[in-house]
C-alpha cells in the first residue's frame, strides 16, 4: 500500500513528506509561495498549482523516465520531472475559516490534475495538536501571514469561539523595515536580489530574528522607548551585515516590531475573510481568552487547566512565550476566561513551524484515518462537493 503524502501549505513556506516521517522532505519559500497565498488563503491558483507541484515532483512514486515521453518540469526554473500523476492519498492542511470553496478547487485540482487516489483536508491547529500528543486544548498558532487561536474538544474543532487575525511574521518583518527607513536604511521587501545600498528582505528576515525581542511587559517597552527619546543608552545595539556594514537597531526596532501581537488596533486587512467582525481578535491574549470558553467539559464545567500549544514559526520570536504568560496572568485577562482556570503553556514541538506538517503525517499514517479520505471514486461520483461529508 503506497504511503499518504503530507502537503502543508503556508503564507511563506510550504511543506511535504510521506507520512510516518518525522521531517518533511520537500520544502519551497520565498516569493513563489506568497504570489500563491496571502494570508493563509489560496488567492493565486495558477501559482498555487506550480508550487504544490514542485515539493510533489521528488515524491511521485512515478517516475516520469519513460521511454517515449519528454519529460515535463514541476514548475517553471525547476529541473525536477513531473510525470503528471502521484497515485497517493494526499492530506491538506489549510487555515482556520477557510471558505469550502477554496476547499472544492484544491480537491479539484489534485484529483483531476495530479491524480491522486484519496484527498483530505485538516485545520492547522487540529495538526498541530496532534503533535503535542493531545486532542484536547487550544491552539495559537503564529504563521507568516496570520496568527489564530483555536479551541478543539477531543479533536474536532469549536469554530464558535476561534478567532484569526490577520497579521503575523510578515508584519513584524515589515514593521522592521520601516523602522529601518526611519533611520535612514532603504530596504526593499519585494526585492529577491542583492541591490546596492538596500536591505533586502532576507536581510531584514535576519535582523528580526537575531535582534528583535517582545518586551516581558507593556510598561518594560514604553519605558525603553522613552528613555531612547531622551536620549538615554540601553536598548541600542548594532547588526553587522554580511558586507561588513554595521547598521544601529534603537528600541522601537527590536523591541517595538512585536508589540503589534499584544495589542494592535488596526489589522492588516481590517476584517476575517469569514466576514464576521465577532471572529476578529485585536490581539494574541484577547483570542486565546475568547477560545478558552469552547474548551469545557462533557457536563458543561469548565477544567481546571487548560492546555495551551504554541504552534507556528512567528512563536520563535524571543521573549514571546514568556510576554504571553505575563500578558494572560493579568487580572483583566484573567476575568475574561469562564471559571478563571489556569494556563498551562506548552511547546506544540521544538521546531514550532513543523508542527502542522508533523501533525499530519502522524495521523495519515494510522489505520483509523482510512474512513476520512475522500477515495477517487466518490469524487468521481460526486464531484467536489464529496468534500463536505468527511471534511469539516
């Protein structure tokens, strides 16, 4: 029996391996995959279709070296063949809030344009649960694109009381840049080359990751700040660039970029694509309250505890973990969550931004997840409205 194959497609990066792996194998990022999605959504489908195509190619059980037959290429620059068809069950992961149309087009195009023989589709978070070892908690999961929190009871979803928000990595990458041209450094996000006398985004990707840090409070941060203003040393420092150039990172750089996750007033585009305001969270504290009243017992009480799994590459950010602590042992915070339980916060894995992707190839893997594939027959019989009966 041919092993299901695990696609987790990002904002940024996407991800796929054969299932019972414990790493993917295949991996694509940078600017073909944000011409295929923003925000978690599919928005380009054509862009879309190249890049699931490329991290399928090196897994095509086959091989497209048959005699007779030019070879075609996974997407356009790439060398690796792509012989058309990956008869091999296939697990999606997609966002939270994900329309069931976008749903129905990327079943259509791997039955129809890959040929897989089974198709299935999973919330993030549910994935990422997974990889914790639980099937009971909430999930905040901090991407590239988006960040959401969301509530699962023995595995199945509370949409009810999840929550998205519609800003992530990028936004403190971007956030960053701006700052850097305050200063008087150009820097270019769009740009995938070197540029003379500009950052590009690799650049800037690195100075936030090497230099960038979420205060342990708000006060920490405004008091930093003010200081700076007067012109008192203590939160400058510098970064060295590969050519040598040193350029000056003040407070708002390194510490001001993530404060945007505790508390922004405007998101990026201003609503969910689920077009409901009740589904929009202004910050990662105020989601993760909201979704810890879908977390309940079976007699309606609420726990004791409530396990908290931080899943997403944007979680790597330093200082995150232990301001968000800080931020939901508050008073305030406290009195929004039902019960006043505890927190309990947990790693959903070492490397946060696999977690979806290992999720998946844990479950796909097992005896029991045969029934929730959508098999080839059913979409035959059906069409993509197959999808709704065994993916919700």
């Amino acid at each position: 029996m041919i092993r299901a194959i695990v696609v987790d497609s990002g904002s940024d990066t996407c991800r796929a391996g054969w299932a019972g792996h414990t790493r993917p194998t295949q991996e694509r990022y940078g600017a073909a995959v944000r011409r295929a999605t923003q925000r978690g959504y599919v928005e380009n489908w054509e862009a879309a279709a190249q890049v699931w195509r490329s991290v399928l190619a090196p897994l095509d059980p086959c091989k497209s070296q048959q005699k007779g037959i030019s070879p075609k290429f996974a997407c356009e620059g790439s060398t690796v063949p792509w012989s058309g068809l990956t008869p091999a069950p296939v697990l999606l992961s997609e966002t939270l809030f994900n329309s069931t149309r976008n749903r129905e087009r990327a079943a259509a195009f791997f039955f129809e344009h890959v040929g897989v023989t089974g198709f299935h589709m999973q919330c993030s978070a549910q994935l990422s649960l997974y990889t914790s070892g639980r099937t009971s908690g909430c999930v905040l999961d901090c991407g590239a694109g988006s960040s959401s929190c969301a509530p699962i009871f023995e595995g199945y979803l509370l949409p009810q009381h999840a929550s998205r928000m519609e800003y992530g990595g990028q936004d403190v990458t971007a956030q960053v840049a701006d700052e850097l041209q305050k200063r008087g450094y150009a820097t270019s996000l769009k740009s995938c080359g070197p540029t003379f006398g500009t950052l590009t985004p690799a650049q800037v990707e690195e100075i936030k990751k090497e230099h960038c840090f979420a205060c342990k409070t708000a006060e920490k941060y405004a008091e930093m700040l003010t200081s700076e203003l007067m012109g008192v040393a203590g939160g400058e420092t510098e970064a060295k660039l590969p050519d040598g150039t040193h350029i000056s990172l003040g407070a708002a750089i390194r510490f001001g970029a993530a404060e945007q996750l505790f508390c922004r007033s405007i998101t990026a585009a201003g609503r969910t694509r689920a077009g409901s305001a009740s589904a929009t969270a202004s910050s990662l504290q105020t989601a993760v309250n909201k979704a810890s009243w879908g977390v309940y017992d079976l007699d309606g009480s609420p726990p004791h505890v409530i396990d908290l799994v931080l899943a997403g590459g944007t979680m790597r950010l330093k200082g995150l973990q232990e301001r968000l602590a800080h931020e939901l042992a508050l008073p305030g915070s406290k009195k929004s969550r039902p019960g006043y339980p505890a927190l309990r916060v947990a790693w959903s894995h070492e490397s946060p931004e696999l977690a979806t992707w290992i999720g998946g190839s844990i479950i796909a893997q097992l005896d029991t997840f045969n029934n929730m594939w959508v098999s080839k027959q059913e979409y035959e019989d059906n069409g993509p409205h197959s999808l709704r009966r065994k993916c919700f």
